[in-house]
C-alpha cells in the first residue's frame, strides 16, 4: 500500500540533525526501576540542509557517552510502546560530513560522509 499524491504531507520532514550539545548521561529512577539517560540539544535538517526546528533527542542506550557535536542521519525502527501503540524509536546516530559550501551557495549541501 503506497500513499496517494494527494495525502502526501505539505510539509517537510527532518532528514539529518546538527547536534549542538551533548547532556550528560544521568542516572533516574521510575518507581523501583533505575535506568540512565541521555539527551543531545539539535537541529532538525532538511535535505538541502535548512534547519527545520530545534529540539531534544532522546539517546539509546548503547550510545549513552557516545554521541558528540555534529552532523548526523538518524536511524528508525519500530516498538510497541506501553499503551501497545506502534511507535517509531530511534537506533542509532550515522555520522555524515556536510559537502563544501559551493561558490555561491551559503547554505551546507547534507551529503552522506564517505567510508575511507
């Protein structure tokens, strides 16, 4: 089942963030369950690399201390939260260098970093 043109959304979603400032990982307690925490201060970025919005990224737990200032693609999967609701979660962070600014241009172009 694809989306019909004409339910495509009108508006444009984030495909990389800019992480301006890693939290510190924090140690909570929900009722008798200790667990640890981490959020990153970013930038939400369009393709062309625009800045969307700002705001927090929760940060999984095998990247707790991990994740420092820059660009990245964040990676989705899928859970069933507690209220059994289907959400999106995020996985991982995938590391990319914007590509040089072009004569002319003023803005980053988001390419994928090479692997070598």
């Amino acid at each position: 089942m694809s989306t019909d043109q004409a339910q495509v959304p009108a508006f444009v979603l984030p495909s990389f963030v800019q992480v301006i400032k890693a939290g510190p990982v924090e140690d909570k307690q929900y009722q008798d369950r200790k667990y640890k925490t981490q959020q990153l201060e970013c930038v939400a970025l369009d393709d062309a690399g625009e800045a969307l919005q700002v705001g927090v990224i929760k940060v999984p737990a095998h990247l707790h201390g991990q994740v420092s200032r820059g660009y990245y693609r964040p990676v989705f999967g899928m859970r069933v939260n507690r209220e059994r609701v289907i959400e999106p979660v995020l996985i991982d962070l995938t590391p990319y260098k914007p590509a040089p600014l072009s004569a002319g241009s003023a803005k980053a172009d988001p390419a994928p970093a090479s692997k070598g």
